[in-house]
C-alpha cells in the first residue's frame, strides 16, 4: 500500500509514513481487502472519519491509485543488465540488476460474487457510506457504530459470518442496490429533506468514475 501511495499521503502529500495509519473503505474492520484498504497521514485519516473529506472523493482516489498503479513503467537507463538469481549477481558503477519475482495475486472473491467484479462492489460501498453519512447525522458521531449496518445486510442476504457483504452473488447485485437506497430513503434526514437526492444511480456512478480515469 505504502508504494500505491508513493510514500505520500494521496491526500495531503505528507511523507512522513512512519505515522500513516490504515483506513478501511467501505468501514468494516474485517474487510482487508487490498481494494478496501488506503494508507493516509492521521490527520486526513480523521477528516474522512468526520466527513470533512466525503467517501466517494475517498473511493475515487483509490480507483484513481489502483489505476495509476496498474499503468505504471520503471523507466530503464541501465548500462549493462543482468538477468538470473539475484544471489550471483556483481554490481559495478555501470551495472544494474533487472530480475522478477512471479507472484499470483489470489482473487479474494471468487468470479460470480459482487466482490469479483470492482466497479459494482465500489459502488455498493459508496451507498453503505452515504447511509451511514445520514445515520451519523441522526445518531451522533461518538453513538455511530460502522458495523451495524453491514451486518444487518449480510443477515438479511443470508451471508456467513466468516464472509463480507461482498460475497454476494452478482445477479443479486441490482436488489442489494436498491435495498441500500430504500435504506437510505428511510433514514431521518432523507424524510425530512426528500426532495435532495442523497446518492447516485449505479449508471451515474460509473460515468463519474470513468471520466475522473481518462
């Protein structure tokens, strides 16, 4: 994460990483998840606990470093290179060592799971967020607990306790949306205020996320 990062708060562009602390995406403490995770200076980690720095702004830059992580070159200058087993390899003045190491990311989601498929499983983590955005309104920030709400989804999509949110089926990806959103309808500041639209469609969110990628 400290290289998705750059070694700088994606943020604030602080560098001082010997303090940066882990921030969980979509709330949930158990889902560590590499595309749930961002490292950040504490103090741009509390402005997102307080809302200052609103959630999607938060989903859009990981989208935005996984991208950039992904499109990412080493540029080579090297003299002379050598390919083999780092153990036999001389460095000189002129030399560099250019080796590989294979490594195979294992999917935490298997194909099929809304978790699979990232830009559905962002999207279900912006409308868990913009629920909990109105119910901290309700409650309070010290009375907000994260973890109710996830868990009362994966009740009631009948989700092992071993299991996130995420692993629910992607063919019931379009009623767990709508399930959020009448969630977040019924929230107190959403019946107060109906005529404000309190999130966006999956259709709009991913029109967002493209243009901020081009």
């Amino acid at each position: 994460m400290q290289q998705e990062v750059a070694s700088a708060c994606p943020f604030c562009d602080s560098s001082d990483v010997d303090h940066f602390e882990i921030h969980h995406i979509d709330d949930d403490p158990n889902n560590n998840d590499a595309a749930n995770l961002m490292m950040l200076c504490p103090t741009c980690h509390s402005k997102i606990t307080k809302g200052d720095i609103p959630s999607h702004a938060v989903r859009r830059k990981k989208l935005l470093l996984r991208n950039s992580s992904c499109k990412s070159t080493t540029p080579s200058s090297q003299v002379n290179q050598f390919y083999g087993p780092i153990e036999t390899a001389i460095v000189g003045d002129h030399n560099a060592i250019t080796y590989k190491i294979n490594t195979v990311q294992k999917q935490k989601y298997p194909p099929g799971c809304i978790g699979y498929n990232s830009l559905k499983a962002n999207y279900i983590s912006y409308l868990i967020n913009r629920y909990h955005d109105l119910k901290k309104w309700e409650v309070g920030g010290n009375a907000m607990n994260y973890a109710i709400f996830p868990s009362s989804l994966k009740k009631k999509f009948k989700i092992g306790a071993s299991r996130t949110i995420f692993n629910i089926p992607e063919v019931q990806f379009e009623i767990l949306a709508a399930y959020i959103q009448t969630r977040i309808r019924g929230t107190k500041l959403a019946r107060t205020k109906p005529q404000q639209r309190y999130f966006v469609s999956f259709d709009e969110y991913a029109d967002e996320i493209a243009s901020q990628v081009e």
